[in-house]
C-alpha cells in the first residue's frame, strides 16, 4: 500500500531540471519510513524534459514518468492523479516553489478527516506587486461569483484523499478533453477553481493550510491569464446552472 503519491507535472520543464529539482524531491524521502511513488507527468514538451527526466529516474524504483500529448495543465496533472495509487496524492510544481517537504503539515489534517487539503501562500514574499494585485481580485470574484471562500486557489500544492479523487476527477478529465482540446495553455486558471468548486459541491471536507512559498519568476502568467481566469469562472458557474457537476 502506498501512504503517498507525488504528481509533478512538466512542460518545457529543462531549465528546472537543470537546478536539480527532482533531487530535492528525492532526498526528501530518503530517510522516510512510509511507502510512496513520484510521478512526473510530461504534457507533450517541446525541450529535452523528457531525456533529462529519464536521466533521473534510471535507477529510481519510486519514481515514474507519464507521456501525454501537449493538452495543458489541467489534463496533465488529471492524468497523474487518476494513476496514483497513494492514501493521499499531492499535486506539486516542477519548479518547488513550495518545498516538498511542506507536505508534512497535510498528515495531521488528513487524519482529522479531511478530504482535501490546499496550500496557502503566505504574504507571497518576492512576487511582483501586479501578481499579489491580481491575487486579491480573484478572491472578490470567486465569493462573488462562485462562492468560494478560499483564500489561495491557485497554489500549486494540493493533496487529495482517494475518495476525492475517485468522485471528482475523471468525469472533470472527460470533459476537459472535450472542451479544451484546442485550448492547450501551459497554466490552466479555471483547473483549481472548477476543482475545489466541484469537491464543495459535492461535500467534500476542505481546508488550507500555510505554506512556505518563494516566488520563482516565470513569463507563464500573463495579463491573458487573469482574464482566462475570470472567463473560468463564469463558465463554472454556467455549468453547474446546467447541472453538469451534479
């Protein structure tokens, strides 16, 4: 049995790889009792991510690597998700902008009886004025528009219990496959949204918890991204008016 799953997602990902990302990862669980699995899932990359993840994981028995075609993130990390096998399965950027070992503060809060758990970053220390300034806007939107209360949706870093997973994710992978498959972004805005909407919905049981984070910069998040965003979020809402998440 594996206590805990690991989905990295990669696109593009070489430079990260470079700065020897996945052996931070690796030497996190080095000295760790308890069972677990790292899945690298690559969304169809352009660079050498997927010579340099082999490299890696050669003579890594615990670590995998997926091969999906280019369909954005949001399928990407679906596709990890569905595949693993562990108790809890954590979501993680490639870039360990949040530390893996971070993790360690979702265990208690898991046997609490929670089904999901999301970071939360703290004060965002290191990002750039305009992010935090968009950041505080999508959390007027979502209370507004879809009644989310959560402070941070957006973070990278994410657990899940088998059971949230088993009810959320694969209807929400069809049809995302469906209607975004021209729309292959390398950060999808409504992924999280739609996520922790549907776990609501559904009754899940849901909180956050504070993170230590550190801005890495990136030229993904664009002023494009904040108005995807926002169109994400209506269209959330129009789905659950026609009862798509039900």
């Amino acid at each position: 049995m594996v206590k805990l799953s690991v989905i990295i997602p990669a696109y593009n990902e070489a430079e990260n790889l470079r700065k020897n990302v996945l052996e931070q990862v690796a030497s996190y669980f080095k000295n760790k009792r308890y069972s677990y699995e790292v899945i690298i899932v690559d969304d169809g990359s352009k660079d050498n991510t997927i010579s340099l993840v082999k490299k890696y994981i050669v003579n890594k028995k615990n670590f995998k690597l997926i091969q999906n075609e280019h369909g954005g993130k949001a399928i990407t990390v679906m596709t990890g998700l569905l595949a693993s096998r562990g108790d809890i399965t954590l979501f993680t950027d490639m870039d360990q902008a949040v530390p893996i070992s971070e993790v360690e503060k979702f265990f208690p809060i898991f046997e609490k009886g929670y089904d999901m758990v999301i970071g939360l970053r703290k004060g965002r220390k290191g990002a750039p004025f305009i992010r935090k300034l968009y950041a505080y806007g999508y959390v007027v939107l979502r209370v507004l528009i879809l009644g989310l209360p959560f402070q941070d949706t957006q973070c990278g870093f994410k657990a899940f219990n088998k059971k949230s997973i088993k009810v959320i994710f694969p209807s929400m992978l069809r049809r995302w496959k469906k209607d975004f498959k021209l729309e292959r972004a390398a950060v999808n805005p409504g992924f999280d949204i739609e996520t922790l909407f549907i776990a609501k919905k559904k009754g899940f049981k849901i909180v956050g918890a504070p993170v230590k984070w550190h801005y890495v910069g990136s030229e993904r998040v664009k002023i494009t991204t904040v108005f995807e965003g926002l169109r994400d979020m209506f269209r959330i809402r129009i789905n659950s008016f026609l009862g798509k998440y039900d």
